[in-house]
C-alpha cells in the first residue's frame, strides 16, 4: 500500500506535478527541482512572490555535489552529523541549479528531511525536489496532512499523509560558505549545538549586516488570519474585560486568567510547545475570536527560534 503511494508520488513528480510532502519540521510543498514548469506551479499555489528561493530536499549525501560546489569540511560535518534532520545548509550552487530555485542569488538551500515517508519518496524518486512549507504566502506551515490540504486544496495532485510532524516548526538555516557560519533562521538545531559539533563560534544572522533573502525575515510571516498579539505574562493579567472577552488565548505557564476567557495551556517545554504551537493557532483562528493573545515565550534557545516565529505571526498594534 505505502509502496503503491511512494510509486504514484514519484510519478507525478517525474511528470510534473506537487506533491505535500511531510518532514519532521512541516509539511512541504514538492517539485522536480529540475523542472522549471513544474517549479513555477509551486509560486502559482502559494502566492509566493518570485524573488523567494526554495530549498532542495535530498535523499542522500552523495547528492549533495548535483546542486552544490566548494562545500567545505566543516559544511560536510554538519550534514554527516545532522542528517537527515532540521538542518538547511547554504551553500555555493552548481551552475545548473535553475535561477527559480535561487531566485538569482549565487547560493542554494540544501536539506536531507528526516521523514519515513519523504526519504522513501526521495529515493524512489533519485533527485532532488524543492520544497517550500505547504502553506499560502506568509501563512501558518502546515504540521499535518488535513492542513495541507486546508492551505492548497485542489491545488496539489497528491498529500502523503505522514501524520503530524515531530518538530512542528521550520528548519535551522545556516549559511555555510561564510566564516564564522552564521544562522539565517533558528530552529531546533540550535547555535550551541552547532557550535559543539563544529568546535568553533556560530553567528546569529542579527549579529551580521548580512543581506541574505530569506522570506521567513519578512515582517508578518507564520501569521495565523485572526491578528496575533504577543504578550508578556504581566500584560496578560492587566487587560481590559473587554478585549478578554473577544480573545482566545495561547498561554503555557500557570497563569490563571477569568473563568469566562477562552484559554489553550500548551506544555511549557520548548520542544513540545514547538510540536503544538502552528496547530494551536490554526485551531484558534477557527474560532473566528477578534484576537489570539500568545503568552510570551521565556528565554532559552530554542524558545528563541519559537520566539521568532511569534514576533513575525504577531501584529503590531497597540492595544
Ligand atoms: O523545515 C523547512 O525548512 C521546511 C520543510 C518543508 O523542509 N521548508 C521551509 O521552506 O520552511 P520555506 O521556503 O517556507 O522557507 C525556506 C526559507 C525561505 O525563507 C527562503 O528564503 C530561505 O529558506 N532560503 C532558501 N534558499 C535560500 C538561499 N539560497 N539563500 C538564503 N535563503 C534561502
Ligand atoms: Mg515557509
């Protein structure tokens, strides 16, 4: 049965279609990352501007060299090390990657997703697909086969239903031609365990005057429709009736708010907050409630990389 599915999915990659493919971060949106028609389809459905690269998912180290040069042996570590799992490197593109992947830059994203389902399609498939989080433009990624299809509908020719995903949030990127290697986008592989495994310091890209297009950097990204407020715990207790009575909120710590507040209480470990949060806010956003209120996050470094996320979903408004 799975192998009928993987035989079918690979076929209409080879002919040109989008598959939803599930990883350990999200839910990605599939084409042949040879194949420019079908890549075009891929901004057709999610609206997504053409200035915005895509990643290359692969399904083994020894393809890193069809989409890549100059890789380094520190770049090389982290992929022994990391993969497959939430790890995108940036590295120098092959001359024949197609100028829609990169979006004209000079670099290419790189990762081998850590899924039963996406390696088993990657290998029946044998090269690369690029893959964008399945989601509408600037829209919450999808963790789960039903919100895929929530975002893109008839849109994609076939769903693998890979079940909810165990990360919940997007992949780490690192730049991995600079040095130091600085870190375009947080996630659960974090800085200090980059920094363990490479035995030297890792940048945040907020501590460099890079430039880089990553579209998760635009404001109002992950964005449920209903607008997001990021409060801090103290700003929670001291909101007026009103606004209580018209919000739903996301907390995760023991706060105990009015009996008649709509309240979800996620865990209050990073991990499985992260594994929680994009369904969370997809199931509030239902609710159809004036605002989603988030509990700010405390600190910590995977807490950042969820952090990020909420600062990019949230509207800057005063209340
Ligand atoms: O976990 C993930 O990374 C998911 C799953 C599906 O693999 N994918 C994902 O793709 O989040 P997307 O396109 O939604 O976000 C990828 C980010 C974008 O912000 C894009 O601009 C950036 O990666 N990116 C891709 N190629 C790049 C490049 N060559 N240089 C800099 N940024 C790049
Ligand atoms: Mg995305």
């Amino acid at each position: 049965m799975e192998n009928n599915l993987i035989e079918k999915a690979a076929k209409i990659l080879t002919q040109g279609g989008l598959i939803g493919l599930p990883t350990e971060t999200v839910y990605g949106l599939a084409a042949d990352a040879r194949n420019e028609t079908a890549l075009k389809k891929i901004f057709t459905a999610k609206g997504r501007p053409s200035d915005h690269p895509l990643i290359i998912h692969i399904g083994s180290i020894n393809e890193v060299n069809d989409w890549a040069k100059e890789v380094s042996t520190d770049a090389k570590k982290l992929m022994t090390h990391f993969w497959p799992g939430p790890l995108t490197l940036i590295l120098k593109k092959q001359d024949q990657v197609l100028e829609i992947i990169t979006a004209g830059q000079d670099s290419v994203g790189l990762r081998m997703p850590n899924h039963p389902l996406a390696l088993s399609l990657l290998k029946q498939f044998g090269h690369g697909v690029a893959a964008p989080s399945a989601n509408q433009f600037g829209h919450l990624s999808p963790t789960c086969a039903e919100d895929v299809s929530e975002e893109l509908s008839n849109k994609v020719d076939l769903i693998l239903p890979g079940g909810q995903t165990e990360i919940g949030i997007e992949s780490t990127i690192i730049d991995a031609r600079t040095h130091p290697f600085v870190i375009l986008r947080q996630g659960a592989i974090t800085k200090s365990t980059l920094e363990h495994v490479l035995n030297q310091k890792v940048l945040l890209k907020e501590q460099t005057d890079s430039n880089l297009k990553v579209s998760g950097n635009l404001l109002n990204h992950y964005a449920p429709r209903t607008p997001l407020l990021l409060l801090s715990t103290s700003e929670l207790k001291n909101l007026d009736q009103e606004i209580q009575n018209q919000a739903i909120f996301i907390i995760h710590s023991n706060l105990s708010l009015p009996k008649q507040c709509k309240v979800v209480t996620l865990p209050n470990d990073a991990k499985s907050y992260a594994q929680e949060i994009y369904k969370s806010l997809r199931q509030a956003d239902r609710q159809k409630a004036k605002w989603i209120i988030v509990e700010k996050p405390p600190k910590g470094e995977f807490w950042d990389a969820i952090l990020d996320r909420l600062q990019k979903a949230a509207k800057k408004i005063a209340l």
